[in-house]
C-alpha cells in the first residue's frame, strides 16, 4: 500500500524540483550557473581527498606496489593468447593455420619455465593395503 503512495509523490517532488531548476535558469542565469560550477567542484575536492585516502591506505605508491604492477604486466605479455586476425585466416590454407597453432602449442609446451619437474624414487613400489 505504501509503495502506491510512494511512487506519484517521488514524482511530483521531481516535478517541482526540475520546474525550480528550469525557473531559476530563466530569471537569474548567472548565479545558477556559479552555483553549479562550486558543487561540481566542491564534489571534486571531496572525491580527490577520498580517492587519495583510500589510495594510501591500499599501498597505491608504495614500491613494493609499483614492483607487483611491474611483475603482473610482464606475466601478461608473456603468457598472452596468440590471436589470429580472420582476414589472415582466410587467406591461408586450413593445414597451413593448422600447422602454425601446433607449432606454437608446442613452442609453450617447452617454454614454462613456472614448471619444473620433481624428480622422486619411481623403483620403489607403494604397498597400497597397508596404511
């Protein structure tokens, strides 16, 4: 039952709100405008104050941050997804494409050096019964 009552009265207070703004543009132009310009502004002092207390606390500047940033850009270039444009594709054969992205599997296969191999004693054989 509220939500009926609610809904016209937001409206209406909209209404008057947009029918004040439209009345003070025609009769008094300028400190309109001056009074827009200082909100706007004053939201912007208080967005760059926030922006640069929650950067601080995040560690934003600090080196070990930039080191991170650093790191992180590096791994994505390296580990990147080849993408074939479709008008190369189309210019070449399907077993030539075919071949290329074999090769490049097999090329990212043999370069992860993320990887190594853990070398264990494989002549032993375990006794799974027992525990």
């Amino acid at each position: 039952m509220a939500h009926k009552i609610i809904k016209p009265l937001t409206y209406f207070i909209m209404a008057l709100a947009l029918i004040g703004i439209v009345v003070r543009l025609f009769t008094d132009t300028t400190s309109f405008l001056m009074d827009i310009l200082v909100t706007v502004l004053f939201a912007a002092v208080i967005i760059g104050i926030v922006y640069f207390i929650f950067s601080r606390r995040n560690g934003g500047t600090s080196n070990e941050m930039k080191q991170y940033r650093k790191a992180a850009r590096q791994s994505k270039q390296k580990y990147k997804q080849p993408t074939t444009s479709s008008s190369i594709a189309k210019k070449m054969k399907p077993s030539t494409i075919k071949s290329k992205v074999n090769s490049k599997k097999q090329k990212q296969r043999k370069e992860a050096p993320h990887l190594r191999v853990i070398e264990g004693n494989k002549s032993k054989k375990k006794n799974r019964a027992s525990f």
